[in-house]
C-alpha cells in the first residue's frame, strides 16, 4: 500500500496525513467513502453466521423496562421479528468466515497488523443501538445498508448506569450529530463518546460495519508477557544430552541456610522479596525472549478460532518449480520483528533472504510463484508445515 496516495476512504487524505491529524486525536466524517457500497452478507446469511458456536454474537433489546443484552448463538427464530422495533444483533470477527468481509478489512492495513482486530457487523431494526458509550479502542463506523443517526462528543464525565448489561454512559452529552447513509464511514478515536440509533428503513435493512482495533492495557500485557517468559525460562531448563536423550536442569529455587528463628512468622523474608525481584529482573534481561513473548502474544489466534488440517498434500516440487504460490488463511496472525517471524502464536528466528521472503508473505498476506521460487529448503519446509496445518494454502499458477 503507498500510503502516501490519498484515498476516498479517508476523505481524500493519504495514510500517512490521516494518522498525522486524526488517529487518536479526533474524528473524521468521510461522506461515500465507499461509493456504491453494497452489504457484503445479505440478513439471512448473517443471521445464520450468528447461529454458528464458532462465532461471537450478541442481541441487545431495549424496552420500557430497560435493557436486556444475550449472548449468542441463536437460532434464526429465537431472533425478535424484524417487525419489533428497538433490537440489535452484534456479530463478530465476520472477517475470519466471510472472504468479501476479510478483504474489505486489508483496506485499513496502514494501521499495524499488531492493532488491527476484527470486523463487526450490526443488525438493528429502527430504533435500535447499544446506548451512549465509549469504547478503549479507535473504530471505523461503515453504513453498509439503511441508515444510522450518530450523535458523538468529548465525553469528560464517563460513569455508567447502575444496573445495565451495558456500558452505557449516565450523563452523555453529545456535541455533534450526523445521519450515515450507505458508504459514509465515521471514524472516532479511543474514549470519543458515540450513541448509534437506526433509522426507520426506506431501502434495505439498517447495517453497520465496525472495523475494531486491539488496544492492549498495560498491565494484561504485563501479566501476559511475564507468563510467557516464565515459560520460556522453563524450556531453557531442557537441554539436548549426548545421546540425544532431555535432561532437564534443576530449577533454581529460594535457598535460606542463614534463615534465623523469627519470633514473626507471618513477616515476608527480605530476602525472599530479594529473589522474586531478581527473578523478575533476570527474565526481563533477554530482549530476544521478551520480543519473543509479545509476538507470539499479539499473533495468538482468538479463542474460537482453530484451524482444519490441509484436505490436500503440500506440493513441494510444484513450490520449487515457481508452479504454485501460496496465500495465508483469513484467520491466520503473522507479524514480524528484526530477528522473528511470528505466526498464531509461534515464534521462528529468521535472518537472510529467507527472513526477507517471510516477511513480504506477512505484509502482502501471500507470495506469488515466481517469490516461492526463492526460498530456502528451511523456509520451504516451515510453509510445509504451514499448510499442513491449514495456515496457509497453495495456489496453482494460472498457466500451470
């Protein structure tokens, strides 16, 4: 992607000016960012998206006696009819089940993949919405069909009402308003107040696409990343003997032969506080291991996603041969730092050419037969591997 080429999605700003003057700093309306802009899935088709166990969704209804929020699946006919005004279904992660959603998602890959999430599809018939609040993260607000009123501001006051399933703000007060038609896109910053509210449908159901990002807070990362290097110091204990055989290595443990007899059992040994201090400290001195830790975090795939072993045997002559090129799968994570490939929660040391080939296949998402050609036999056989496992899967060259 040039990101110096000024795009309609952004209003006619490049890349590169819309993350100078708006990202995480203030909003953009962008009127037909998308023009002619079509739903990727019909109502049907999301509806039964929504039935699946493998996918995250939510129904929100709103009545005189206040909130009422379900998590999925349902089935079609558990859903309100479409006549019943003021109810809202969430559908998450579409991207990784629908390939026209997963494409529309490339459109924001000037943001780090590492930031990057999900795309989320609302349903709502008129009057329906979530209520005033405010969300951790930046989001893209697409109207993909119908329309949708959105009242948003510089929300100072952020408590919540008591008693909801919701996190909707007690005292919203908005400072702008605009009605999205399909293919205006809105963007807000993190913590920008923002209430959605459908309109009554003149043509088509009302949908809003939601292009989400990961904002991780300090202290998860924190407790992730120690987790992950604990573990790490705890393979560092295995060690290739000789004949082949693991032998493992004693942990270093708490050792106090200078312990006196304490009249205060209950207080903590300075030295005990000592040794976890330095414990900490001496998992925090690799910054290979840390820069390990956060890759294999940030490219760990969802909970509900798993992977389907490859139906078809991997053609390795066909790759050498420049026959077949080959293209990651939808939910497929792959990131990299100046010393790994990091690949649904996997970490690779990677130097050379090969660290060059992996890391065009992450930022284009696939290499083309004749860039196959020049890979390693290592980096050969780790796409292997890859497809194998249903990461990635080989495409035939057209001539081929």
């Amino acid at each position: 992607m040039d990101v110096n080429q000024s795009l309609a999605l952004l209003a006619g700003l490049s890349p590169a000016q819309f993350m100078r003057r708006h990202w995480q700093k203030k909003p953009l309306l962008v009127r037909q960012a998308l023009p002619g802009f079509q739903p990727l899935l019909s109502r049907a088709a999301l509806f039964k998206l929504a039935a699946s166990e493998q996918v995250e969704s939510r129904l929100i209804v709103q009545q005189a006696k206040g909130w009422r929020m379900k998590q999925g699946p349902f089935a079609p006919r558990s859903l309100p009819p479409l006549s019943q005004k003021a109810w809202t279904l969430l559908v998450q992660g579409v991207d990784l089940h629908d390939a026209g959603a997963h494409e529309l998602l490339q459109r924001f890959r000037f943001v780090p993949d590492a930031r990057l999430d999900d795309l989320m599809i609302s349903f709502a018939t008129a009057g329906g919405g979530v209520g005033p609040h405010f969300d951790s993260y930046d989001v893209f607000l697409l109207q993909a069909s119908g329309r949708r009123r959105w009242k948003i501001g510089r929300q100072k006051d952020l408590s919540l009402q008591e008693g909801v399933p919701l996190k909707i703000l007690q005292n919203f007060e908005p400072e702008q308003e605009f009605v999205l038609e399909a293919g205006d896109m809105l963007y807000l910053p993190p913590r920008y107040a923002h209430d959605g509210i459908a309109e009554a449908a003149v043509s088509g159901d009302c949908m809003t696409y939601s292009i989400g990002f990961r904002s991780p807070g300090r202290s998860e990362l924190a407790a992730e990343l120690l987790q992950r290097l604990a573990e790490f110091s705890e393979d560092d204990r295995q060690s290739d003997a000789p004949a082949g055989r693991r032998t493992a290595k004693a942990p270093e443990i708490y050792r106090d032969p200078a312990q006196d007899a304490t009249a205060t059992p209950a207080a903590l040994p300075s030295e005990l506080a000592a040794f976890a201090s330095q414990a900490v400290q001496d998992a925090l001195k690799d910054p290979l291991a840390l820069a390990c830790a956060l890759g294999e975090y940030m490219t760990e795939p969802k909970p509900s996603v798993w992977f389907d072993e490859a139906a078809d045997e991997w053609d390795a002559e066909a790759a050498r041969a420049g026959r077949a090129g080959v293209r990651l799968d939808a939910r497929t994570r792959m990131m990299y730092d100046a010393d790994h490939v990091f690949i649904n929660g996997e970490s690779y040391r990677a130097k050379g050419a090969d660290a060059t080939l992996m890391r065009r296949l992450a930022d284009g998402r696939g290499l083309a037969p004749q860039e196959l050609r020049k890979a390693g036999a290592s980096a050969m056989a780790l796409l292997g591997d890859w497809h194998d496992a249903g990461w990635l899967r080989q495409e035939p060259h057209a001539d081929s």
